[in-house]
C-alpha cells in the first residue's frame, strides 16, 4: 500500500480537472441557508459522503480548519457562520484541487453579497502533517478523506486533528463504515481506496481509533445507507454494504473510564416518583426523554428496573445529552 497516497493524488488531481459528478454521489441535503448561492461547479465537486456542517457548532465565529478541500463548497458553508478575514481555512495536498477550490470560492465571491474570498485560506498541506499550530482551531473538519487513509495513517491523521484544536474543540468527520468484510484484493486495490470505497472500517473501529487519539466524547449525529459493492461489478463474492456517518468528535479530557459515546440512545423514567437518580449526576425526571451517552445506557440497564426505558441507538444524537 505504499503507493496509495501517490494515487489518491492523482485521482484528486483528475478530479479537481474534469469535476466528476458521481464520484462520491452524497445523498445528503446539500445545506441551503438564506443568502446562500452555491455555484453548480462547487455542487459538481461535492465530492464528500455527508455534511459536517451542523449549524450548533458554528456559534461565535469560530476559526475553522477543513482538510481536503474538494471544490470549496463546505468552506463556503462554514464561512456563512464565520464572516472574517481568514476565519476558514482550507487544507490540501493536490494542487490542482487548491486551484479548483480558489476558482470557485471567487465565483461564490461574485454570487454571494455576504462572502468575501478572503473569509477563505487555502494551504498546500498534508493531512498526515498539518501545516497549523497547535491548540488554534475551533472547530475541525474532513468529508469522506480519512476513510481513504490506512489504520496506522489514520491514526497519525486524527492525531494532527487532536494536536491543532483548542481544548474542547470538535472534530466533526463524515466518512463511510462498512460491518462487512472488505475482501483484500479490494483494499489493495489503491485506486477503489482513493474513491472511498474499500477502504472503509466498522463503524466501532472508527470510534476506537478516534478514542485512542485522546478525544473524550464522541457523538454519531447520523448514520445512512451510502452504497453497495455486489459482485457484477466489483471483484467480491458478496454484496457489501456501507454506510455514511457523521460524527463529532470534541477534544474533552478522557474520563477514566473511556470515551463518553453517544450513539443516539435515550432513557424514560416512567416509575412513581417525580425523577430517578442515579447518584452519578444523572436525574431522569418523570417521562421525559434524557440522551444519554452508550456508558451510561449500560449502567442503567445493570439496574434491571422495570420503570427505565432505554431506546436503542438512533445513529441520531444532536446534543443535549448526560455527561
Ligand atoms: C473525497 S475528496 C473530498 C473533498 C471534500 N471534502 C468534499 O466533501 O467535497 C478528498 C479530498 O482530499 C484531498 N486529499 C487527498 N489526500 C490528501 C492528503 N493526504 N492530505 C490532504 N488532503 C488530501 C483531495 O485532493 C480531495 O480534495
């Protein structure tokens, strides 16, 4: 696999050239927010598999880094919440896609009364060795890039993330899992990796590794069926299912026992008294729904009382929840 960095270059640098409609194919509502005009060329090049634009992240201009650029549209997105000189900026390793990126965001410049071109740095840079200071970054982001990486430089990418945010700043990532085994041939095949296909991890995988880089709370804020790899058209013997998620990732301190994971999981108390309470800083007052983090979903369930409900996991957690 040591050649696959070389060739996710050159698949990016034809991409940034020729924009390819299909190649990510995202199902994901494109952001539209009032005053926003995205240029078709930057929706042509939306080359990612979700969003990680969530609009509660992007409170009081926050200074965000978005790695892997693509044709710009989510530094578009992001500026719309930080309108400042240089508030976004936008790292790549392929040159012809930071032309790309440039190009479009000066078209957005001329449909967008709001945004101004230099909202938006663009830095040559790797995303294996970021090119940014550390603790400068509010809020971090990558679309449909790291899945494309090895474990070991994954691991060394989230860690560039952990390293350039601020304490209790966010990782927010959209990528594709898969629960089924990726024969080899099809992870070796460098250029299907390039394209976010097979080089995809089970979704607890992922998390582990983001765990492992020190981030303290996780959140999978959504969770959608993303595309089939079945036998007429790849070299599989079986269908493969993968998925996309979004997930966010806030540098908090590691509590002692693991990472606070939220998975989408909420908890009704709906026994006699007005609350339960856990005596570990969870009150579930009566027959109101309370997120609670997968952690605490498993202590509660140890309790086996009959007046708990504990949904299972929604693959939906939009804040609010126990720890
Ligand atoms: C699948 S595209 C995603 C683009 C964009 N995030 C989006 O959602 O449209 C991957 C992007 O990462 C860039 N890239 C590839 N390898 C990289 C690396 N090692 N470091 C930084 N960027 C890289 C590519 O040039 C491309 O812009």
């Amino acid at each position: 696999m040591s050649n696959y960095l070389e060739t996710t270059k050159n698949v990016y640098k034809e991409a940034a050239e020729t924009p390819d409609v299909g190649l990510c194919c995202t199902t994901t509502p494109v952001w539209q927010l009032p005053g926003l005009s995205i240029p078709n060329i930057m929706l042509e090049m939306n080359y990612g598999c979700g969003s990680t634009i969530h609009p509660r992240d992007l409170v009081n201009n926050p200074s965000v880094l978005y790695v892997g650029v693509g044709g710009g549209m989510e530094l578009l997105q992001f500026a719309y919440f930080s309108r400042r000189k240089n508030s976004i900026t936008g790292v790549d390793v392929v040159d012809e896609m930071l032309d790309a990126a440039d190009k479009n965001l000066r078209l957005a410049e001329k449909e967008n009364p709001w945004f101004k071109r230099n909202f938006v740095s663009l830095k040559k840079g790797n995303a294996l060795d970021l090119p940014i200071e550390d603790n400068s970054i509010d809020v971090a982001a990558q679309n449909c890039l790291f899945n494309i990486f090895t474990k070991e430089d994954l691991q060394k990418a989230l860690k560039e993330m952990y390293r350039v945010l601020k304490p209790h700043g966010k990782l927010v990532m959209s990528d594709p899992v898969s629960e089924d085994i990726i024969p080899d041939n099809l992870k070796q095949d460098e250029r299907l990796r390039a394209l976010c296909l097979t080089g995809v991890l089970p979704m607890q995988e992922y998390i582990d590794m983001i765990a492992s880089v020190g981030f303290g709370t996780i959140e999978i804020r959504a969770k959608r069926p993303y595309r089939i790899l079945s036998p007429n058209h790849y070299q599989t013997d079986k269908n493969i299912y993968i998925e996309s998620i979004e997930v966010c990732a806030i540098k908090d301190p590691m509590p002692e026992d693991g990472p606070c994971v939220f998975t989408g999981k909420t908890a009704i108390y709906f026994g006699n008294e007005e609350y339960f309470d856990d005596n570990k800083g969870h009150i579930l007052m009566q027959n109101q729904p309370l997120a609670i983090c997968d952690k605490t979903a498993q202590a509660l369930k140890k309790l086996n009382r009959n007046d708990i409900f504990i949904s299972p996991s929604t693959y939906f957690y939009d804040g609010g929840g126990c720890c």
